[in-house]
C-alpha cells in the first residue's frame, strides 16, 4: 500500500524511543480515522499497528477485518502479537455490542488469538466486580477439561478467569486452586514488585485477602 502523505508524517514521528503514552497522545490528537488506521497497520511495523487500534472505528470492524488483523498479528514474535491482541480487546472490541458479541462466540475459533480475548473477557466480566455470570459452573468445567492442552496464550486467560472466579465465587474456590495444582502453569514465575503471581493458588489467597472475601 503506498502510504498517504499523512500516514508518512505520523510515521516519521514514531521511533524506538517512543512510548504507550505517546501514542496515546498522537491519537487524541488524530481522533477517529479508520482509513489512517489501516494505512498504518499496513506497515507491518508494531508500534505504528498499536496507534493504529487506537484510532479505529469500532463500528467497522467485521469478523472478516478481524481476521485480517489477527493473521497481521501472527507475523509478530509471541509477545507482540498478544499485546497487540489485548489493545485490540481494551480499545476496541469492548466498546461496541456487536463487538462485544463477537467476542462471545469465539470460545471455539480456529485463532488461538480469539480465543484468548473469548477467555480474557470472561475474566474480565468477573474482575470488574460486576454479578458473577449464571454460566460460572460450566464454564470453570471447560477450563478443567481444556485448559491442558490449549495454546500458551490461551492458557494465561483462561487461568485469569480461573483466578477471577476462585476470587469471587467462593463456592468455587478449592476447584479454582486444584487447577492451578494440577497444572502446575506459572508456578515459581517471578513477578515484578507489587504484582500478583498467575499461580492461581498464589493468586487467589493474594486477590481475595485484598478483598477480604
């Protein structure tokens, strides 16, 4: 795609010194501009692409662009490829229902990526301290069966809802700690000072004790 002159000046603006806040600032000041976003998403480049989510119109984005983004996505190391899969979700998917919808029919995707933000939702449902979801017993079920065999980044998620769950449900809690054991996923992880360990049992005791639940 050759880039408009637009795209290029914002281009020229972006190096390896710069920062989530300032990308956030360039995109206060560029608003909503959808066609810029693609532009810059086409550059392959991460930084560009993190900009670009933050300027996109929610409204616009169909399963089909969806899975543009997300086969974008793969061409980036692990870590990248979830962040940028993570800003999608935080700036984007969340804020329109059909969206949001989306998301909930992505349990079973064929991306390990959507599937990712399917778990990372229900997690996220659960933090934001709002009424647990009815659908709580069946599905703390399928993390039990699936947990073991998903794909890394899909594990994180589904262990944050797991961690979630064990936090605020606590009819649930010994089944959300036993998983954390059985898999043995994040044990021994190192965290940076003041976070929490993904080790659910670890976890669970840290979060609930916050919350004396």
């Amino acid at each position: 795609m050759k880039l408009s002159s637009k795209a290029e000046n914002i281009l020229n603006k972006i190096d390896s010194q710069t920062k989530l806040g300032d990308l956030r600032t360039m995109a206060k000041d560029i608003k909503r501009d959808h066609e810029l976003a693609i532009e810059l998403w086409s550059t392959g480049k991460f930084l560009p692409r993190q900009l670009a989510i933050l300027i996109m119109d929610s409204k616009r984005l169909s399963q089909a662009l969806i899975d543009e983004l997300d086969q974008g996505m793969q061409t980036h190391p692990f870590v990248e490829r979830n962040q940028l899969i993570d800003w999608l979700m935080a700036n984007q998917l969340h804020k329109d229902k059909k969206t949001i919808a989306l998301i909930e029919s992505w349990e079973n995707s064929p991306s390990a990526l959507q599937r990712r933000v399917f778990w990372y939702h229900q997690g996220r449902l659960r933090w934001m301290g709002q009424t647990p979801p009815a659908d709580t017993g069946e599905l703390l079920a399928r993390i039990e069966a699936n947990i073991g065999k998903e794909a890394p980044e899909v594990q994180w998620a589904m262990n944050l809802t797991a961690g979630w769950i064990g936090v605020y449900e606590k009819q649930y809690r010994s089944r959300c700690v036993a998983i954390g054991e059985n898999t043995g996923l994040f044990k021994g992880e190192k965290v940076s000072k003041g976070c929490t360990p993904n080790y659910l049992p670890e976890f669970i005791a840290i979060e609930s004790n916050k919350r004396n639940t």
